[in-house]
C-alpha cells in the first residue's frame, strides 16, 4: 500500500488565480513525478524530481513550476491559472522500480 | 525515442469471460514491466508487475507474460468480474523514468 497524498482532491477556481497543488508521500522515495492527464487516459509527465533540489521538466511543456525543499514534499504551482490548465493532475513516487501514485487533483479554471 | 504501444484502446467483454490487454516496448534496455489499473476518480494502482528474467507471473484471476525477443507483454483478466472495470495502464521501465501506453477502457457487460 502506497502512501501518498494529494491536497485537493477537487479544486474549481477563476482564470488568472495562482494555485498550489500540494503531493506528498512518506515512504522516502528520492524520485517524485508530476503528470497531466487527459480526457483520453493518457498520462503525459510535466516534472520530475531525483532528490532535494533536483527537479526537471518532463516530456509535455507545463507552464506550471515545482520544488523539492523536502525528501517528503513535491508542490506544484500555477501562478496564473487559465482555462487551458484544467486537466487532472497525478502526483508519483518511485524508488527502485516501483512506482505508486497518489489519488490525483481534479483542477477547473473557469 | 522509447515507446510503448497498447491495444486495444477500448476492450468491452461479457462479465465471466477473460481479457486481455497486449503492449509493446521499443527499448530493449527495458527490464522492469508493472501494470497499472485506474478506477473512475482515482489514482492508478499497480496491480502486478513482471520482471525481464521472468516469462510468466499469475496472481489470482490476473497473470502476465513477456516475450523479451519480441519485446511484447500482456495482461490476462479470466473470469471477469463488474469491479474489473477500469482503465487499465502497461508500462516499461530500465533505470530512468517509466513510459506508460496510452492505457485500455475495460468494460465488463453484465
């Protein structure tokens, strides 16, 4: 059972607000992602993370940022939320082989 | 660049019949292969995985194989059950950042 954790779970706010998507997970893990998924099902990686300040964009340009201050904590921000970006985001973290996922953020820009 | 292709994208079968769900991976480096099963407004959830040194592995109703040469995997569902339906995600995986297929919406009719 993995533990990690995404705060909200759902979050419906107006175009031009800065917003936090918060992950967690207390397993250790030094390696941590960040994906957009879409309607489709596909999952498409915007950041990832090897350790504390170590992070890095992924395969599908983001306008968002992240950081890694803790082993524990990989926060995503938007700093100007538009339309565009609503999407569900899923936060990772793997160590070794296995990766585990969080319960996802359901993000509406209205 | 690394690839994996799944089919099909949309698999619909009578409950108690089997399912199955094939990938293909272009990196021969690949050696680790979990799947992946996300229910509706959740996370996905690694549901079993298979090593490169293993052609087989069974858990349950649900098994994998893996033909190495042809650089093919598959996930086997047998006698399906209503709480089978999800979509579900292969993946492939060496030592650097795991590339998911675009994943399989299973339908089980009743």
């Amino acid at each position: 059972e993995a533990d990690i954790y995404q705060t909200p779970r759902y979050l419906v706010i107006g175009t031009g607000k800065k917003i936090t998507l918060e992950c967690s997970q207390t397993m250790g893990h030094d390696k941590m992602y960040w994906y957009q998924q879409d309607p489709g099902m596909e999952l498409h990686l915007i950041h990832y993370s090897y350790g504390v300040n170590s992070t890095e964009k992924g395969d599908l340009s983001s306008e968002s940022t992240v950081s890694r201050i803790r082993t524990e904590h990989f926060p995503l921000t938007l700093e100007s939320a538009r339309p565009s970006h609503t999407s569900q985001y899923l936060c990772a973290s793997k160590q070794g082989s296995e990766q585990y996922f969080g319960p996802g953020t359901r993000l509406t820009v209205t | 660049g690394e690839n994996v292709e799944q089919h099909p994208s949309t698999l619909s079968v009578q409950e108690g019949d089997s399912a199955v769900i094939k990938c293909t991976y272009s990196d021969s480096a690949s050696n680790y292969f979990p799947w992946y099963k996300q229910e509706l407004g959740k996370g996905p959830q690694l549901i079993i995985d298979i090593r490169s040194n293993v052609g087989e592995k069974k858990d349950q109703r649900i098994a994998v194989t893996l033909n190495k040469t042809a650089k093919h995997f598959s996930l086997h569902i047998t006698e399906t059950q209503p709480e089978d339906s999800a979509v579900y995600f292969c993946a492939a995986t060496g030592d650097d950042k795991i590339i998911f297929g675009k994943g399989t919406r299973l339908h089980i009719l009743p």
